[in-house]
C-alpha cells in the first residue's frame, strides 16, 4: 500500500520516533544532580565534570540515533544492526539510572566516611564506564549515517506553506498554554477506508478498493492531557449531509472513531483525490496509515504488521448548489443595506468574527501541519517553540521523490498515468 501510494505521486513522511536515548539520559543527568549534592565539595566537583561530558556525549549522538531511526522506518533494512546497538546503549542508560538511585540511598544510609567515599567511586567508575561504552558506539552510528546516505537538513521545504505553517504553529502554541483541549479548528472532512478485494480475472492479485464511510465528518485534533504532550485524533459523523438515514427507533446512529496520534505512523497528502481514483473527490486529500496495536510512542520500535488501517480524509464537497444561491442572495441584500451596515460596523465585525472562529475549515493542509507539529511535540515531549531547525525539517520534508507538489502539479497527466497502478475505487 505504501508503494502504490507513492506511485500516486502523494508527498509522504514517516514521523520520526524518539530513540529513547534522550528520555533516559534526562532521568540519568537528574539523578546525578541529586547525587551531588549530599556528597563533599571537592567529590562533587569532579563527579559535575562527568556528568558535564556524558551530557554532552549524549546529545551528539541523540541527533544521529533520531535519523537512523527515521530512515529505518523508510525502509532501509541495512540499519538493523545499528538499531539494535541505540536499544543496547538506552537499556545501558536505564541500568545506570538504577545503579544511582541505589547509591544514593547507600550515601544517605552511611554511618562512616569510608562508605560514602566507597559510594562516590562507583559513582565515578559508572560514568567513566558508560562514556566508553557510548565512545565505542559512536563510530558505527557515523558510519551507518555515512552508507545510507542519510542527512540533517534545516531549510524549509519547497512544498510547504509558510502561512498555514504559522496558523498551525499558532493553534498549537495557543493550546500548549491551556495545555488540554481542541487544537485549532475542526475540520469538514469525507471519509474513506480502504479494504483489500482478491482479483480472480489477475490470478488472485489484492486489488485495493476505496469505500466512503462518512459523506460528512468532523475532524479535530485534541490534547488528551495536561502533564504531556499526548494529542488523538476524532472524527465525527453528522448525518446533515444531504444523504437519507434511518434514524428512527436508533436504527442508524453518526459514526465515531478516536485516534492516539502515536498510532500515525505515516501520512501522505495528495493534491487531488482523482490519484487514489476516489469518486467524485478531486479536491487534496489526506490518508493516514494507522496502527491500532501500538500504545505510546515506545510501540513504534517494533511495529505491528497486523490490525494497520487505512483513513483517507478529502475535502467535504456538498451536493447540491443551494449555498451559492444562498451567498448570492446574501450579497444582493449586502447592496442594499450597505447604509445600514456602516452604521453598525463594529458590532457586526465582532458577530463575523465570532461566527468565523466556530466554523469548520476545509483545509487539508492546515490539517495536515497541525498533524505533522503535534505529533513531533508528542514525540519529544516538547514545544516546538524549544526543538531544533533539524527536527522541525525532518517532521515537514517530503520523503517521496515521486510525490507532485501544488505548484506543478498536473493532476490529468498524473491520473492518466494512474491507470496503470491498481487503485480502484
């Protein structure tokens, strides 16, 4: 499915996943700094020092761990080995934090001097050990970084819209101040899933079929919690959608459904839903892939290969033409009164605001940035106000070179060429 989406030519990116390295160094450096402070002056000075290199240390090779993790998860087989190495130096890390909270109960359950100095050259001799151990590492993950071909990059991608950026960097950082709740707007979406049908005239291939599952949805992003960075994804049905349902006696009831964004372990954004050949949808569209099996962003190390779904979300595209006759009308009283309105400008400016802040948007995109930014908060447990050029770059570049960007794309060239890839709808 990832490849016949990337044959589609839809811009793609693969969430980069914390290595874990960084969480565990965090609770070791605290622990140290505990540490240091019930021991003598001189003891602790030196026992600063080391703990000054091995948070150093640690923050190199976090970068290189982060981008062999990413371009495994692209698909590059190669990087097994050097994974298994930062799952090594993590467990290390924990081992480590474990062997200090022990000695610090053994400083402050001392009765003599003779055992506390013993406790502060355990110390000493742990920290020297694991700044071997992550000295010893450190020329694989370069040379790993080397062969695949992997590189760190700030600038901003070519096919990202600064404005939408902004907006979407601003719900967020707006939020992060009430830390729970709706981030941004909601978001007036068609949904589609996707299920696998056996084609018996292609000798038994899977054939993969697209079926509408909610004409009219609602999609907001929402903070499930204030002591972290934790986001889900809900969508709602509304059956106000031009379409019959039977709701007597309960008979059908709006579908609902909530995502853990940890579960988003990839995401394309086409331009037009003619790629996919989704009826009646040539307006952008996104699709996420979804692991339901993974809880917390820890799942990501072994991804499961079974219960994966498909989502795509389009833009919602009403039926009939009523509204347009409806805003034509509206702008013919608009003439008319236009005395009238000047003379109560500044009320009606706050009501179209008001109105304006509560209705839905339509925008893909702006849905797709709050998707890509809230995931790389959750991910690193951090505003991205406070994360590098590096991160932010790597969670906005497209990794697919056959995807077409908005500024050139040709969408009935790409269907055409479509033809040939089994995507039916």
């Amino acid at each position: 499915m990832d490849e016949l989406l990337s044959k589609a030519g839809s811009q793609a990116v693969t969430f980069a996943i914390r290595s874990g390295i960084s969480i565990a160094s965090t609770y070791a450096i605290k622990t140290i700094t505990t540490f240091v402070t019930q021991i003598p002056k001189d003891d602790a000075r030196r026992i600063q020092q080391l703990k000054a290199q091995l948070q150093n240390r640690v923050e190199i090779v976090s970068s290189a761990i982060d981008l062999i993790k990413l371009v495994a998860a692209r698909g590059n087989t190669n990087l097994e080995s050097t994974l298994k190495l930062t799952r090594d130096l993590k467990d290390e890390l924990d081992e480590f934090d474990e062997h200090m909270r022990g000695l610090i109960t053994q400083v402050e359950k001392s009765v003599n001097a003779k055992s506390q100095k013993d406790a502060i050259s355990k110390v000493e001799i742990y920290i020297k050990d694991l700044l071997a151990r992550i000295e010893e590492v450190t020329p694989f993950l370069n040379l790993s970084l080397t062969t695949s071909g992997a590189t760190i990059s700030s600038a901003l991608p070519q096919q990202v819209s600064p404005g939408l950026l902004l907006q979407a960097s601003n719900h967020l950082t707006k939020n992060n101040s009430k830390k729970v709740g709706v981030v941004g707007p909601s978001f007036q979406v068609t949904v589609f899933s996707v299920f696998y049908q056996v084609d018996k005239e292609k000798n038994g291939q899977l054939r993969v079929i697209w079926k509408e599952d909610m004409k009219r949805a609602f999609v907001k992003v929402v903070r499930a919690t204030e002591t972290a960075f934790k986001y889900q994804l809900e969508i709602n049905q509304s059956f106000e959608d031009g379409r019959y349902h039977n709701v007597e006696d309960g008979e059908e009831t709006p579908q609902s459904m909530t995502l853990d964004l940890c579960q988003i372990t990839k995401l394309f954004f086409s331009v037009s839903g003619n790629l996919l050949k989704l009826k009646e949808q040539d307006a952008p569209v996104l699709v996420l892939k979804v692991d339901k099996n993974i809880i917390g962003r820890q799942g990501h190390d072994n991804p499961s290969v079974e219960d994966v779904m498909w989502l795509a979300l389009g833009g919602y595209v009403e039926e009939t033409d009523e509204d347009e006759e409806d805003e034509e009308d509206e702008e013919d009283e608009d003439d008319e009164d236009e005395d009238k309105e000047d003379e109560e400008d500044k009320h009606e400016d706050e009501d179209v605001k008001h109105k304006e802040k509560e209705k839905p948007s339509s925008s893909i995109t702006l849905l797709e940035y709050l998707i890509r930014l809230a995931s790389l908060q959750e991910n690193d447990n951090k505003s991205i106000l406070e994360v590098t050029d590096e991160r932010l770059s790597t969670y906005l570049n497209d990794e697919n070179p056959n995807s077409i960007r908005e500024h050139n794309a040709d969408v009935k060239v790409v269907t055409q060429e479509m033809q040939k890839v089994s995507l039916q709808s």
